[in-house]
C-alpha cells in the first residue's frame, strides 16, 4: 500500500475525470492503493469495469456542461467534500483532427476539436467541481496540460490546435487559481505535465522518442503524485512537470 499524500489530512477522497485513458486510470489504480485514500470517484463516458471496493463511477461527458453538472451533484451524493480532484481527459489526435506539421493543415473544425476537449471542457468542469474542495484542509484541484502548451518553450513549432489548446487551459488555470486563492485559500490549482507517457494518446508519436524517456503511466503518475503531494498555495496558477520542475508560460 502506497503512502504518496503525506501532506494531505489523513482521510483522503479523490475524483479522477478520465478514468478510462491511460494516465486517469493509473491515477485510480494509485489513488486506490494509498493508505490516506478512503474513497475514488472515477468519472468517464463508458463507466464499466472500473468499480472496486473503494472506487465508485459515474458517467461524464465534458464535452456537455448538463452532463458535467449532473456529474458534480452526484459526486456530492457520495461526499459533500473533496481532497483532490484530477482532470486527465484530452485528445490529441481524433477523427478530423491530427497534429498540423503546417500552417497549411489548420482546420477550423480540428481547431475546434482540441479546444473544446481540452480547454473548455476542463473548464466547465473546473466551474462545477472547485466547490466540492475542502476548505478545511489543503485540497487540490489538477489538470493534465503538456509542456507543449508552453509559449515560452515553442522553438519547434507545429501540433498547432494542440499546443494552443493546452496554453489557453493553463492561461484558465492561472485565472480560476486567483478566484479560488480569495474564495478557499486552502485550494491549489494546478497544471502537470505527465513526460511522454505510453498511452493511446501518444502510440502514433512514440517512434522517436528514446526507450528511457517513454514512461509507464503508473511511472509518470507516481511521480505527478509526488509533485501535487509537495504543492503549496504559492504554487497555485503554475503549471508542473512529473519532475517538480515548473513548466514556463
Ligand atoms: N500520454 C502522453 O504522452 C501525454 C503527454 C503530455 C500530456 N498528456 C495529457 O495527459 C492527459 C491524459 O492523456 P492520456 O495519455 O492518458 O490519453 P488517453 O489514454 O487517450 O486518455 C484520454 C482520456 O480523455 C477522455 N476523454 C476524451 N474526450 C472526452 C469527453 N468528451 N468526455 C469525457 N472524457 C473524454 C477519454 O475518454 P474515452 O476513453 O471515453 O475516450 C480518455 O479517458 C491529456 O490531457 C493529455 O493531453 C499526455
């Protein structure tokens, strides 16, 4: 049994959004096998095979703000309040939508795709499940970004929808960290950047990436466990790799 949220009190419950990709559902498998966890929510569109004892399911689509309030409310059924929240949906390639090498291959509806999935989404979900944070003891609200939505770090160019999809979740990120700094000061709210990580997402893109930088995802979210255990509210806005390191804007 794993005893990763030493900073966290001691009865721990958790909500996992994307429990059925790779990393949401390392995410539930470790949050599950921690000593502090009492309880895991896992939230995806097909729910079936990932109930356990101590892990509960409910549907969700992020893609539908009825759905992500209908989720919400039924998570309070469960528990009035949550420790921590994981947000680890996101596409990056999809039916119409794969990673532009070009200006030339912008697509308004592929644009559309990214950022509906992985800013808006996470967003609406943000709006409807910041108040199921505890405010008596330190909670943590995060999202999956990637170091690729990094402005700042952009010298390679290309994977435009994406890139940009994920710089507009950490710019809503840093805005939801100020509002929620002055309504619940015991809340973080972060971005991570889980490393290339062996899952559907990456499969096509994993060709040139070395075998020691291509991660499990219980690695990676061992790792990001660790990360959000030593977060502080200083650290609330930024967006951080698996390693601790914060990741430029
Ligand atoms: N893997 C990497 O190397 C890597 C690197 C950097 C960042 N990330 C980020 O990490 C996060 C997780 O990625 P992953 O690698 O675990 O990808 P994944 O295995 O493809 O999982 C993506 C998850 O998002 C869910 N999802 C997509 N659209 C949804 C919707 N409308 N409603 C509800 N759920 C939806 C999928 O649900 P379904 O199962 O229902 O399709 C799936 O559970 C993403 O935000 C990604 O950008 C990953």
């Amino acid at each position: 049994m794993g005893n990763l949220l030493t900073s966290f009190a001691p009865q721990v419950h958790a909500i996992v959004i994307g429990a059925t990709g790779g990393l949401g559902r390392a995410f539930v498998n470790t949050l599950a096998d921690d000593e502090r966890v009492l309880s895991v929510l896992a939230l995806s569109r097909v729910t079936a095979g990932l109930a356990s004892d101590c892990v509960k399911t409910i549907a969700i689509d992020i893609e539908d703000e009825a759905s992500i309030e209908a989720a919400a409310r039924s998570a309070v059924d469960h528990e009035p309040t949550y420790q921590l929240v994981i947000v680890a949906t996101g596409v990056l390639h999809a039916a119409g939508l794969s990673p532009e090498k070009s200006w030339k291959a912008l697509s308004a509806d592929a644009l559309a795709t990214a950022y509906r999935i992985n800013t808006i989404g996470p967003a609406l979900v943000a709006k409807h499940f910041l108040p199921l944070l505890d405010t008596k003891s330190k909670s943590v609200f995060a999202c999956l970004s990637a170091r690729v939505g990094s402005i700042e770090d952009n010298s390679l160019g290309g994977w435009h929808a994406y890139r940009s999809s994920k710089a507009g979740l950490n710019m809503i990120l840093r805005t939801l960290s100020v509002e929620l700094a002055r309504r619940n000061p015991e809340s973080i709210c972060v971005g991570l950047h889980p490393g290339t990580v062996d899952t559907p997402l990456s499969k096509p893109f994993q060709t040139s990436v070395p075998s020691d930088k291509l991660f499990t995802p219980a690695y990676s979210v061992n790792r990001l466990i660790s990360v959000i255990n030593g977060l502080t509210s200083v650290d609330s806005g930024q967006t951080y790799a698996w390693d601790g390191q914060r990741i430029p804007f």
